[in-house]
C-alpha cells in the first residue's frame, strides 16, 4: 500500500491495522467476484475509499462502509455495460413476409 498524505497522518499502529483491513476486505470482495475484468474497477474502488477513510477522524470505521458502497456500485456498473453489450449482440427478428 502506497503512502499518501492522509495515511500519513495515522499513527504506525493504526496505519498497521488499516492496511490489514484493506487487504482482508478487497480480497474477500474480489473472490466474490467471479468476473476478472471487474477485479481492476474493485481494486480501484478499495483505493478511492481508502484514500477518503483516511481523510476522516476514524478511518477504521469508515472504510468497510465506504469501500462497500463503492465496490457494489462498480460492480453493478460492469454488469450493466455487459448486459448492454450482450444485448447489442442480439440478431433482430426476420422480418415477416405479407
């Protein structure tokens, strides 16, 4: 995990505690995840939540929620443009002769 700014502000034990958190939460979530190609969006999601936990007093307590919220929002997100996809894959109907 990258050092940034906030993270920096944690103490070493705390920081040692989030980092463990992260790691357990996003692994539990991308095997969960059957679809690869969605792996990358939730590992950017873990990123973005972490990096906004840490902004906060409590970041401990923060991120599981906003880690969560982000991760099903991208992963409903990949399963729509899929279905989008799919479905322009779709034959149209023959047309009917009169």
């Amino acid at each position: 995990m990258e050092t940034t700014e906030p993270e920096a502000r944690m103490s070493h034990e705390v920081a040692r505690w989030f980092g463990i958190l992260k790691q357990r939460l996003l692994l539990r979530r991308l095997n969960e995840t059957p679809d690869p190609a969605t792996h990358l969006l939730i590992i950017r999601q873990a990123n973005d939540a972490a990096f906004l936990a840490c902004l906060t007093q409590y970041p401990l307590l923060t991120f599981p929620c906003l880690f969560e919220e982000r991760a099903a929002a991208a992963t409903d997100r990949a399963r729509r443009q899929e279905r989008r996809y799919w479905n322009s894959l779709e034959l149209p109907a023959p047309a009917c002769a009169a």
